[in-house]
C-alpha cells in the first residue's frame, strides 16, 4: 500500500442514512462497527483510500473515495 500526503478535496458519500450532521459545527457523528461514534468535522485530517471504478453507462473510470480513519465507509 503506497502511502502519501496530498490535500485532496472531494466528496465521501453514505449508501445509508444513518449519521448525524450538525449544521451549526460543520460536523458528522457516524457510527462504528463496535457500536460506539466517530465525529469528524470540517478540514479535520483522515485517511481516505483513493482508487479508480468503472462507469458502467460510459466505461470511463472515475475517482472513488472512501473514509478509512477514524472509521471505514464501506458499507455505511
């Protein structure tokens, strides 16, 4: 896994609706595999995994990002 700092910009999308967003604070309470929550707000540092997917109605790829620290959004 290669591993590097960048100060990417782009957006982490939920399949479910399950955190809280506070429009007051900038932040996003989302809940954790062990039941407890993770709070992450604006410009706070966290590790994405960036990588490439397909789309299917063009085959062109496209840049996906998923939220690895302080919780994984895979699944979520």
């Amino acid at each position: 896994m290669l591993m590097c700092r960048l100060g990417l910009e782009g957006l982490i999308t939920f399949k479910k609706d399950t955190h809280d967003f506070d429009a007051e604070n900038y932040t996003i309470t989302i809940p954790t595999s062990e039941g407890k929550s993770a709070v992450v707000g604006v410009f706070d540092k966290v590790i994405v995994e960036v990588g490439i997917e397909k789309d299917q109605n063009t085959q062109r790829g496209k840049v996906r990002m998923v939220l690895v620290e302080p919780v994984s959004s895979v699944g979520l």
